[in-house]
C-alpha cells in the first residue's frame, strides 16, 4: 500500500535538535532563557514591528490581546462564524459578548456587513458604540488559511466606531500587502493588537505556543507583563496586577529560533505548492481552487477547493472518507462556531456566506515537504473521485 499523503505535518530540516539541544544543555528550559528574547526579535524583524512578546499559544495571545484591549464583562465583541472556535473562546474567557458578522469571498470577516451592523444595529454617541445597551468594543478579525482580510475597509470602520481590532494571524504569518495603503504591511501589524500561533500545523511551530504584537510597544510591554504573572518585583514576590502563566518556554523558543530561519524557504515552498495545484485545477468543472485576495502576498498557508454542489451532493464526510482510502488527508473547512453548543444561544448578522463555504471547501495536503509527485497524485486522485460522485449523482 501506497503510504498516506498527511495533510499538514511539521518540518524540521534546519538547526532545530542543535538548539533544542543547546537549551538542555544549559539548563533554561523554561520561561526564562535567551532563545525567547531571540526568538522576539526575529518576529519583530521579520515583521517589520517593534515589539512582540512571545507566549505559551495562539489563543493565549489572543487573550492577552483583549485583556489589554479593555475587554470586560457585558462588553460586545464582534466575531467571525467561520474559524477555529480558539479565536472567540478568549471572549468568553472575559465574560464578553460575541457578535458573529458574516465573511465575504476571503472567508474573512465582511466589511460591507461589519458596517451596516454598526450602522444599522448600534448606536454611536460620537465616542462608544452600543449595541442593545452593551458597549461594543472590539472585532477580530482572523486571516483565515492565510488569506488576508480587507483590512483597509476595516480599519476605516473600526476608526469610525472607535473599535479595537485584534487581527487573529495565528494562520497568516507572512501575509502581507503589496498595494495599497497598507503596502509592505504584514497581517497581525495593522490592527491594534495580532496574535500568532505556533502549533504543530501552523507555518512554523514551537510545539505549542503563539506570539503578540500592538501597534503601540508599551501595550505589548504590559502583555509581557502580564503573562508572566505580574511581577513587580523579581525577588521578592510582589505583584500588583492579576497575571497569567502565558509565557513561551526557553524550550519551545528554541526549536521556534530555528523555524524563523526557514520560515522564508517554507513560505516560497508554499507558493510554489499552491501555484501548482492551481494549475492542475485550472479549467475543472467540479470544483475549483479558491484564490487569495489580490493586492497581497499571502503565506498560502492552507489551500482550499471549492467543491460544486450543484454538481456532487456527497457530504463532506464522504468524500473525505473516500479520499483517506485512496491514501489522502484532506479536511473540511470549521463547523459554525455559532452552531456550536457554547454558543448556540449568541446572536448571528446575516450568515449567508459562512455556511455556503462551511459545506463546500475542502482543504488540501499543505505540508511544506510534498512532493510535485504527491501533489500530482492529490490533484488525480480528487479529479477522479469526484467525476465518479457527479456521475452517481
Ligand atoms: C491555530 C489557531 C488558533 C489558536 O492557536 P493555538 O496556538 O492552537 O492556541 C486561533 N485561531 C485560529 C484561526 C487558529 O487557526
């Protein structure tokens, strides 16, 4: 048997054992140690940002994010439907509101409807916004599968209304414009707060852990802060402020020291990657594989193909089942988080985008090590079976 095609594994072709090794050797293995003040750095260059305090996940940096924000009890917070559910569990961890706004065509969240939302459901007294008597104080905004959200329109919103926005780039690292206002700009840099994951599918990864940036430094000074407990004082346990235990390790730092350095090469790799698959699928009618938004760079983290349901009725569960047969990991795109037990309850704005794509995108194998071949066979092996599925049907 032909061994699987995983979807999305990590790489570990650079210095990744020496450095690990490096900090067992020297006995920092845990929240202190000179692989994270490293590893800070090189995300603020490579960004091009001045400040990023390194934590233990992306959702704890997302956190992070809205306790700085000054997200509280009874606040709303306007979210994407369509994600990983780590990026509105943090709104619920501050006892906040979420409102969940539609995507467009990116899957990220739609500005036209984020306006009229706020135009339309909210009332604004020239300072705060509100919505049924809460005070509306945040969005974020996640770029999903690498994509980028219309982060020009956003901001314009946001601006106007007076809204945080926390750019959830756990999926984005090294998106970034390359027209526009926001030219040169990386997705997590133009918002007031981003967030960055590093977990085991992510673009590069420390095992677990994530990462924070603000546009202003000192915001992301008192997030280190804050995930280290709130010491105020080192030696003699003095606190004045309630902390957290979000700081990265010395360990996971520095296998992600190493990944920085090849983040350039997998990025290239993803491209190149994407750029083929998309020419196999160029000109097929039963499905076809989503772009990126123009204008931008994208990581082209995970690819997505759109599977034509006038075509193929099979549900999703089939046709990735039928695929794992034939030796091929693919997923579904999320489950609604709104659709989710927390959260059944919470109020929705015009979902109509959000489950169009929920029933029809399938991701693809991603790994930065496949093969032109191993793509080949995907992009063969996905033709066939749903040419057989249209014919059944
Ligand atoms: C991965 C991910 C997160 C959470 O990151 P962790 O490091 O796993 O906590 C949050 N939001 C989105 C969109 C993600 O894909």
């Amino acid at each position: 048997m032909q061994k699987m095609i995983p979807l999305s594994i990590p790489n570990f072709e650079g210095n990744e054992k020496k450095y690990v090794n490096e900090a067992l050797d020297q006995g920092w293995v845990s929240t202190g140690g000179a692989y994270i003040t490293r590893l800070e750095g090189q995300l603020a260059s490579f960004l091009k940002t001045e400040n990023v305090a390194a934590c233990q996940s992306g959702t704890s940096a997302l956190h992070l994010s809205l306790i700085e924000a000054g997200v509280g009890p009874g606040d709303v917070v306007l979210v994407p439907p369509l994600t990983f559910i780590a990026a509105v569990n943090p709104v619920r961890y501050q006892q906040a509101v979420p409102v969940f706004i539609d995507c467009d065509d990116s899957f990220c969240m739609d500005p036209v409807k984020l306006r009229s939302f706020c135009e339309e459901e909210c009332l604004f007294d020239g300072t705060v916004l509100t919505h049924r008597g809460r005070a509306v104080k945040a969005l974020i905004v996640v770029h999903v599968f690498g994509n980028m959200a219309d982060m020009e329109a956003i901001m314009d919103i946001a601006g106007k209304y007076h809204l945080q926005v926390i750019e959830d780039a756990t999926e984005a690292l090294g998106t970034h414009y390359t027209a526009g206002r926001y030219e040169g700009r990386y997705a997590g840099t133009i918002g007031h707060f981003g967030a960055f994951s590093f977990n085991g599918n992510k673009i590069i990864t420390t095992g677990g852990g994530g990462a924070v940036t603000a546009s202003e430094s000192a915001k992301v000074d008192h997030i280190r802060y804050l995930s280290t407990q709130a010491k105020d004082d080192p030696h003699y346990y003095i606190h004045h402020e309630i902390g957290y235990n979000y700081r990265m390790t010395n360990l996971q730092a520095a296998l992600g020291v190493a990944q920085m350095e090849e983040l350039p090469e997998f990025i290239c790799r993803k491209q190149a990657n994407y750029a083929l698959y998309r020419e196999q699928f160029e000109g097929f009618p039963l499905a076809e594989l989503m772009p990126f938004r123009s204008g931008t760079a994208s990581n082209c983290w995970f690819y997505s193909l759109k599977i034509d349901r006038n075509e193929i009725h099979a549900s999703m569960r089939e046709i990735i089942t039928a695929l794992q047969d034939r030796g091929i990991q693919t997923r579904a795109i999320w489950g609604l988080i709104n659709e989710q037990l927390p959260y059944e309850g919470e109020e929705t704005y015009h979902l109509e985008k959000a489950p169009y794509y929920a029933s029809r995108i399938l991701n693809l194998p991603c790994s930065t090590q496949i093969t032109r071949e191993e793509i080949l066979t995907v992009c063969r092996e996905v033709k066939q079976l749903l040419e057989n599925l249209a014919n059944c049907s």
